[in-house]
C-alpha cells in the first residue's frame, strides 16, 4: 500500500521500520519540526526523522496542518492510508480524509480506558493489571475513533513505563502490519461509552513521593514515572530520582528506612528501592548505590 508515517518520538520508530520491511510504499514521513537541545542549543532532529533519513525517506516537519497549502501537498500524496503513532499534531478534518482509507492511529492502551498523551505512563501508575495496543480509525475528537484491531498485554509487577513502552512500541509495530494486510475485512468497532478515562500529559509537580501513602500506590507512582521524568524524594540534602522499585515487607513511620537494602516505610506496607539515579550521575542499582552514600536503617526520606 501507498503509506504516509506520521510520527516522532522512540515509540514510534519501530512501526517506521516494520512498514518498511513489510513492503509498503512510504511518499512521506511526516514528524515533529527538530527542536534546540543540548548544552548547546542545537536543532535536533525527532527519533524518527532521523531514522526516516537514515531510510532515504522524505521528511516533512509542518509546524501545522491547518493551511490550505499543507492540505493541498498531504492531499496531492495520494495516500491509501496514513499511519499515525504519537506524531503530535492535531490532524484537521481535510488531513483525516485525504487518503483512500482515512488515517489509523496506533494508540497505547485499551480503549476507551486511558485516551489522551500518557496512556502507558497513566495505566502503570494506577496499578492498572494490563493494557495493550489499539489500531483505531482516526475521527475528529481526542481518541474517539472506531477499533480495527485491540490486543491486550499484563504489566508486569515490577514493570516500569519505560519498559513498557518498548513492549508496546513492538506490539504496535506487528499490529498495524497485521491491520494493513487485513485492512478490507477489518469491521471497525465503536467504543463503549462506559469506562471512557483520559491520560492526562504528565506534570513534574507528580513527581515527588508521598510516602504517606499507601506502598500499592508509591510503587506503581515510582514504575510510572520512571525513566521520565522520575519519582524523587530527598536523602539528607541530596534529591535523588527513584527509577525502579517492588512491594516489600514491613513497618514504620512513613519515609523510614527500615533496613540495610532500601526498604522504604510508607503509610501502609513498604516498599524496596531497586535503582537510583543523584543529580548529574547516571542512573545506579541499589546496591552500588549505597557503596557511595549511606542510608543507614532509621533514616527518614
């Protein structure tokens, strides 16, 4: 089939190379314009702008799609379908119906649970038992559109959204493969209407740990946020980033180190500090960890 790829964060890569590998004619790859970054302030191109040019593929980087001259160049591509993975852009009614068979998004949850720009980081945080993947016909409205194909996957107990994301990232990759081979037998169905819930993007004021709360919920808070943008909590002076944990054994006052390998007290239960990353050091396992900085038992978080 004739593809346009829109897309342009690491997630999105994986389904950039399986369309290729599966055969399909990509016009354009459309992403994200590059951004400053670095100590330097240097345009750098998205993760799939790059990989797009590491293809032979032409980029398109619109800081809009509202216009009519942008509309016009998608329109004049002919596409039989547009594939959409996190691309960041509304797309305008004009885009949506432009090629042959609309626009599929690939969209990181189970729909209509967890619409909306953090849905992987959404279900690990709130202790969801599994997610999954949903090729979904793109309509006008915020992951609204009618489902193709759905494949669920459990969370692993210590899993965090990082992980998760290249699990999904993959899965997506092999379903839209499978959507597009099927795509004129494919009965798109409409969500329920019950059980709609929205992932809100992620605000760094989440980010520090309540160890009040229950160890259910700061261990699902810590997996959520790791790699990005991190739980932290303070030990002594220093803020340190909290990127892996599991639920433990034990008792105290909340934020209380209760033994010798990070065990942590919270407002009920506790839970165990697997990695750990202090400002401007990478990111360390607990045990390492600890051979720089003591925590002796009886230290409060």
């Amino acid at each position: 089939m004739r593809v346009i790829f829109m897309g342009t964060p690491d997630f999105s890569v994986p389904v950039l190379e399986a369309l290729v590998v599966a055969g399909h004619e990509i016009p354009a790859v459309y992403c994200q314009p590059p951004r400053p970054a670095g100590r330097g302030k240097k345009e750098r191109p998205s993760p799939v702008q790059a990989r797009a040019c590491d293809l032979g593929l032409e980029v398109r980087h619109p800081a809009s799609l509202k216009g009519d001259d942008e509309q016009a160049a998608f329109a004049a591509l002919r596409a039989d379908v547009a594939v959409v993975v996190a691309y960041g852009l509304i797309l305008p009614r004009p885009i949506l119906e432009a090629p042959r068979h609309g626009c599929l998004n690939i969209h990181a949850s189970l729909l209509p649970r967890w619409r909306g720009a953090a849905p992987i980081q959404r279900a690990v945080m709130a202790g969801d038992a599994e997610t999954g993947i949903c090729i979904m016909q793109m309509a006008p409205g915020l992951d609204t559109g009618p489902v193709l194909l759905r494949e669920a996957t459990p969370i692993g107990a210590e899993e965090t959204a990082g992980d998760l994301h290249d699990r999904l990232s993959r899965m997506g990759a092999r379903l839209i493969v499978e959507a597009l081979e099927r795509l004129d037998s494919l009965h798109p169905q409409p969500q329920p209407e019950a059980g709609v819930t929205y992932a809100d993007k992620i605000d760094k004021a989440e980010a520090r740990i309540d160890w009040t709360r229950p160890a259910a919920e700061v261990d699902a808070r810590i997996r959520g946020l790791s790699p990005f943008p991190g739980a932290w909590c303070e030990i002594g002076e220093d803020r340190v980033k909290i990127l892996a944990s599991r639920r433990a054994e034990g008792q105290g006052a909340p934020g209380e180190v209760l033994d010798d390998n990070l065990t942590v007290a919270c407002g009920e239960g506790a839970v165990q500090l697997l990695r750990l990353q202090r400002a401007g050091r990478a990111p360390q396992s607990a045990e390492d960890f600890l051979r720089g900085m003591a925590v002796p038992a009886g230290t409060r978080l």
